[in-house]
C-alpha cells in the first residue's frame, strides 16, 4: 500500500481479513476480503456476511445479532 498517495486497497495475503462498518456507533463485522489488485491500489474483493447463505453457515458456528 502507498499511505502517502492515497492508495489503500488489499492486497494478496489480506484475504480472509475483517471489512467492517459502524452501525449505531459499534463495529459491525460485515464482509471479509477475497482479494486485492496487484499494486493493491484500490480494489477490495469482499465477500458479504449478511447473505442468507453466508449467515446459514456462519449459524453453525457463532452466535449471530
């Protein structure tokens, strides 16, 4: 990643890595990262976890809001 020109996209090595957002002021896990782009520039390839089928697999191990 290039911090000083603006650049903060994934890279290969982060995937499995948490994306969250804020929802009612908490961090809220919802995504993890699949991939980046080479120069790890911009692109974020992130696998949702508030699908019905990410959430049916995910039931079977965590407690889930």
């Amino acid at each position: 990643m290039n911090e000083s020109r603006g650049y903060g996209g994934a890279c290969y090595g982060d995937s499995g890595g948490p994306n969250f957002v804020t929802v009612g002021g908490e961090l809220v896990l919802a995504a993890t990262t699949i991939t980046g782009d080479g120069p790890c520039y911009a692109t974020n390839v992130s696998y949702r976890l508030d699908t019905p089928s990410a959430r049916g697999f995910l039931d079977e191990f965590v407690d889930l809001p």
